[in-house]
C-alpha cells in the first residue's frame, strides 16, 4: 500500500498536464499565424453611391519565406463580411472564369513582406443605405498545387504553398447622404 499511494499521485498530477498540451494543439493562437490579414479605407465617410475602396493587406510575419496563393476573388476565396446595424449584408454574386491555378498563381513572401491589393467594395456588397457599416474580410487558401497551363489537364504540380484561413481586423465605415 505504502508504494500504491506514490505511483497513484504521480498519476494523477500528469494528467492536467496532458490535457493543457491538447488543448493547445488542437487550436493555434493567433499569434502562431504565419501570415497577417490587414484592411484599410483611405476614407471614414462615404456618400450614397460613391465607390467604397478597401485595401486588403497580406503580411508575412513569420521567420521564413510563404508561399501563397495571389488569385484573390472575392465571393471565392476572399470574402467580405459587412453588417449594418447588427445585419449581416450578403454579398453580390459576381461570376468569375474560374481557371486552373497556374504557377504565376503563386508568389513567395519574405519575412515582413506584404501583398496589397485594393477592391471595390461597392462591385460586390449592396452599402446604399445611410449609416454605419462594419466589416471585416476572410482570405481562404485550401490549393498546394498548380498546372502547367490554364486549361485543366492532368499535368498538376504539387507546391508547398500555404493552406488555411486568416479573418483580418474589422473597420467601420459611414455613409451619408449626398452633398
């Protein structure tokens, strides 16, 4: 009994242990990302129907080089998410020419290096009425592969580019009414 008692305690003081490091592996924090997602707008206040311009930022804040994919399109991969007095605003469907990715398709970035890419918000989320809008975009990449060409063929080169999901920072922007 004097030997149980020991072996029994051991046991059980490794078990909180274990189960924090699951825990940690099963969701990476944010700061673990290897890639950050930025948006801007170079305004605060727009009026009804003028163009509302979003610069999304891809950054590399990691110690080395990524892959990633550069064919944004928004409704695809690169989503915009915007709300309206707490009413989440679905986006146009704008149809695309969905072409198999090609090697241009694919940039590396280095460490502190940054993608910029600005859209047209206006093109692909309905922001006609006066008020507040919050929005936020998320960037998915699930290809760690190319073609040789545009036309699909079976010729696919395997690439170690960069998978997952990144949702950037949330901006708030007005609308009013024309001057």
């Amino acid at each position: 009994m004097k030997f149980l008692l020991p072996v029994l305690l051991s046991f059980l003081l490794t078990i909180p242990v274990f189960a924090q490091d699951a825990a940690a592996q099963a969701s990476p924090k944010y700061e673990e990302q290897p890639l950050q997602l930025t948006i801007k707008s170079n305004k605060e206040v727009y009026e009804t129907g003028e163009s509302i311009e979003i610069e999304v930022i891809l950054e590399n804040i990691n110690k080395k080089g990524i892959i990633i994919c550069t064919r944004w399109l928004p409704t695809f991969n690169l989503k915009f998410e915007v709300s309206y007095k707490d009413e989440k605003i679905e986006s146009y469907q704008v149809r695309y020419e969905l072409y198999s990715l090609v090697k241009e398709d694919y940039v590396k970035l280095i460490p502190s290096e940054k993608l910029i890419k600005s859209f047209n918000l206006s093109k692909y989320v309905p922001m006609d009425r006066k008020g507040i809008y919050d929005i936020k975009v998320s960037y998915k990449n699930w290809y760690k592969w190319y073609y040789a060409t545009k036309v699909g063929t079976n010729n696919r080169t395997d690439i170690d580019a960069w998978t997952g999901e990144l949702i950037s920072n949330a901006i708030s922007t007005k609308v009013i009414a024309p001057k």
